[in-house]
C-alpha cells in the first residue's frame, strides 16, 4: 500500500492546486464576442470618420502617443519619449524596438510615411488636422522629427488620434487602395477574418510590444443591427458583451445578476444635422425656427429615459474649454410658427435620416415630427441600414438626420475644425455650414498658445455656431455599455477607446 502523505504537506498541495486553479480563472482569455449595432467600412485609418471602425481601429493600430485611460493627458506608445523645441515647432520622437504583424520592424520612416499621407492624401478625411506639419524626417530607424510651419497647440492630441495609426510603408505601397481590406498593425490584436455584414475577428498579436497584453486570446465584433436583439443574444450568453444599451432596458439588466451595466463617462453628444445646402435651410432665421420647435427637455426625458443632459453646446459637457453657459434656444413654437411666416416659409416637407432598429432614432423620429408638426413642418422619416444612413449624410442625401458625437481626443481642435471650420473636405460634418468669422476663429485657437486666450476663442466659437445652428444640439450622455458577469475591463475612457487589450473573461 502507498504511505498516507503527513498532514501539513497534503495541506499544503491543496493551498497549491487552489491558488493555481483561482490564477486561471483570474486570466483565462478567451474570444471576447461583442454584439455591436454598426459594422464597419474599412481599415484604412485616413479614409473614415465612423466610430466603428474607429473603435476597431484601437485595438488594431499603434500610435506615436496615446492618450491615456482617463483621457486627461498623453501617454507614450511607440514613442517611448519625446522633447519640443522652445519655440515649439520642433517635435523629436524616439521610438521603442516595436514589430509589424508582419514580423518587420516599426522604423521612424514608417511614421515619416503615415503621417505625411494622412496630411497629403485628398481623400484623408483629416488632412487639415496634420496641415501644421511642414516637414517630416526621419535622421536614423529610431528617430523621427517634426518640424512645423509654426508652433501648433493641438499637436501631440493629434497624433494620439486614430488617423495618425503608424503604418507599414511597404504594405500600404504593396496593397494600395486595396489595403483597407488587408491590413497590416503593429496594435494589441491581428485582423483573423473580416464577413462584411456579420462580424470582424481579431487574433492576438504575438508580437505586441507591451508585454503581458493583450490577456484575450482574441475578439469578435459582431453586427446586430437590432437593439433587442443585441441584448436577447447577451441575456441568453450567445455574446459577452453588447454596445449601446437601449435607455428604457437599463435598469432591467441591471437587475439581472448575470449581466453588468458600464455607464462610462463619455465625449458623447447627439444632435440633428441639417443640410444647409438645401433651401429653406440655407437662411439661418428658418434653422433657428427649427432649434425653437423642437423640445430638447422631452426628447432628453423620453429617449434617455432621464440619463442624458440637455445640450446647450456642440463641445463635450465638460470637456476642455467647454461652455456650460452658452445661451441656449427656448423650446417656443410659437415664436417658430411667427419666424416660419416672416420668412414666407409653408408647406415644408423634410426628409429625416434615421437608422432602422434604433430605439433612440425611433423615438427622437416620432418627437421631432410631432413638434414640427405643430409649427406647419411636415417631416417624413427616412429609415436606414447604419452603413446607408451614414452614406446617405456623407453625400448630402438629407434635410436633416441624428447623428452623434465622440471626441477622438481631448484637445478641442479636432471638433471645431471638423465640425464648424467649413473644410471642403468634410464640409463641417456634413451640413454644409461655413461662416467665415467662425472659420477665422478655429484657425486662431489652433496656434493660440496662451490657455486663457485659447479658451475665450472656443467660448466665442461655441456662441456663434448656436446663434448659425450649424446643427440641432440634443443631449449629452455617458456610453452605455453591457457584458456578462464573467467578463473584466469592457469599458470605454471618455474619447470612446475601448481599453480591450487589459480586458479579460473569467470562468
């Protein structure tokens, strides 16, 4: 017979086998399966504006700089550090040793590449944003220096951003356009599979230059459309987590034990554009008409279910150089209906860009038609795929649609100069708005160095792009995000970066 083992020892090897049975199910990895109500277009980070891809992109991409978890302050990524010329148009950059998912290395020359493309190439999305670089060198494989026209105060937010992603030259030279759809990272994770119109698969990069990240073994975003299907599928566990929870089904997940409810501070806001290109909505008193008709209390109490904040501002509630007392317009149909007759404006039908399946879009499509109902507006609702919806505000195939807002970083630059600037490119966020005055001021607080100066520029630029209504302000609201209880780390930071490389599923 075997001897029987003394006690203190046999205890011993139990403590043992628990601490490394509690140890894998404290990192077990896994496939983090994630039901998300958009797909996405590309992978080609100079050629999109569109959360989706941009929320992939963050796993998948590395930048010089990041902005870190809180959004407060940047971060070193590939950069490990970096110093600034005293006048401030010199920017040095020492990269860490850093590999491709290719297995070649991250040179200075790749950066050189990425960020002279995505401030040269026409159909850069956000080449205004990279014109304050004159030049970009690269003086050896770890050294890259900018040097710029002049000293440029949203600078190092920029180059966190998703559109500054450092690229590998050789591929996007080898793939061309084509390389949207075989792309090449130097991010967390690796592109598996990609089923348009049903899921995009992720694997983990073996060759991640952080050690220890990812903890996932990969993620899968998958496309449902629908908002009550994204939470049947997480109620049943056929997904881990889901995106945008619909206001009115918070409180019931949260209730359920099984499922854990992310209400993270957000950048977000949402607002109704408006196509000034298209007459009536050309003359600024017929917008302020429409601002005035629309109950922004209401639509806040009954699409948010009371968690969102009425908007006075296309700034982020308490984002940098926001002002929480920009004037604001009254909800006064009345005084809508009077402007409306002064302007010699009856009859008017507008078609409202919506997403099929959303229940926000739903509801904020059912107000808006009944309030401008009552001002002698009549709204048809214009319901669509995401993808077609979004084409649809692109080329300017709309009177008026919701659409929502993320901060990509948290420098105020970004959304003033896509937003309200005029560019030609975007034609500020595709309503077609430009004032001259308004574009002279986003250009001075881009170069503006004194803090204080800058922000009484924003606080200007804020308060005549409500008196334009270069759109419709709604709410502002945290995101709102589900998983199972099982899993860890599925939140996102205010500028909507899903922090998945440190997320992980227990069992």
């Amino acid at each position: 017979m075997i001897a029987a083992k003394p006690r203190h020892l046999l205890s011993a090897l139990l403590v043992a086998a628990a601490l490394l049975f509690t140890a894998s199910q404290a990192s077990a990895g896994g496939v983090l399966k994630i039901a998300r109500e958009q797909d996405s277009t590309t992978f080609d980070p100079i050629y999109t504006i569109l959360a989706p891809d941009i929320w992939v992109f963050n796993q998948f991409y590395s930048t010089l700089v990041r902005a870190n978890a809180t959004a407060t302050d940047i971060e070193p990524d590939l950069a490990e550090k970096w110093e600034i010329s005293a006048n401030g148009t010199v920017y040095t950059f020492h990269l860490r040793e850093a590999k491709f998912s290719d297995g070649t290395p991250v040179l200075a020359s790749d950066v050189v590449f990425s960020l002279l493309r995505a401030r040269d190439d026409e159909k850069s999305v956000l080449r205004s944003m990279f014109s304050p670089i004159d030049k970009a060198e690269a003086p050896d494989d770890r050294t890259v220096v900018l040097r710029l026209k002049g000293p440029s105060a949203p600078l190092m937010s920029t180059l966190a951003m998703f559109a500054a992603s450092v690229l590998p030259e050789h591929a996007v030279k080898a793939e061309g356009e084509g390389f949207g759809e075989k792309p090449v990272g130097s991010g967390a994770f690796v592109l598996k599979e990609w089923k348009r119109g049903d899921r995009i698969v992720l694997a983990r990069n073996p060759l991640y230059w952080e050690k220890g990240l990812p903890k996932l073994d990969g993620i899968e975003w998958i496309y449902v459309p629908n908002d009550n299907t994204r939470m049947l599928k997480l109620k049943a566990g056929e997904v881990d987590a889901a995106t945008f929870v619909p206001w009115n089904q918070i409180k019931d997940l949260q209730a359920d034990k099984n499922i854990q409810v992310q209400l993270d501070k957000s950048t977000r806001m949402d607002h109704i554009l408006v196509n000034h290109a298209h007459k009536p909505l050309d003359n600024k008193l017929v917008r302020q008409a429409l601002n005035m008709a629309i109950d922004q209390k209401a639509i806040v109490d009954v699409v948010t279910s009371g968690y969102g904040t009425v908007a006075n501002s296309f700034f982020p509630l308490d984002g940098m150089d926001y002002n929480p007392d920009n004037p604001n317009y009254p909800y006064d149909p009345a005084k809508a209906k009077k402007i409306l007759d002064e302007q010699g404006v009856k009859g008017l039908t507008l078609n409202f860009a919506l997403v099929a399946g959303d229940t926000a879009h739903d509801q904020i499509g059912v107000l808006v038609k009944d309030q401008l109902a009552k001002v002698g507006v009549t709204v048809n609702l214009v319901k669509m795929e995401g993808g077609q919806q979004w084409d649809a505000l692109v080329n300017g195939n709309y009177d008026i649609g919701v659409m929502w807002w993320v901060n990509d970083v948290f420098d105020p630059d970004e959304k003033a100069q896509f937003c309200v600037s005029g560019d030609p490119e975007n034609r500020s966020y595709y309503t077609n708005y430009k004032n001259p005055v308004v574009t002279d001021l986003v250009n001075k607080a881009a170069v503006e160095q004194d803090p204080a100066k800058r922000k009484q520029i924003y606080f200007e630029i804020q308060r005549q792009a409500k008196d334009d209504v270069h759109w419709i302000d709604l709410y502002y609201s945290p995101f709102r995000n589900a998983s199972r209880s099982n899993v860890t780390g599925f939140v996102q930071n205010p500028l909507g970066r899903y922090m998945l490389e440190t997320a992980d599923i227990t069992n």
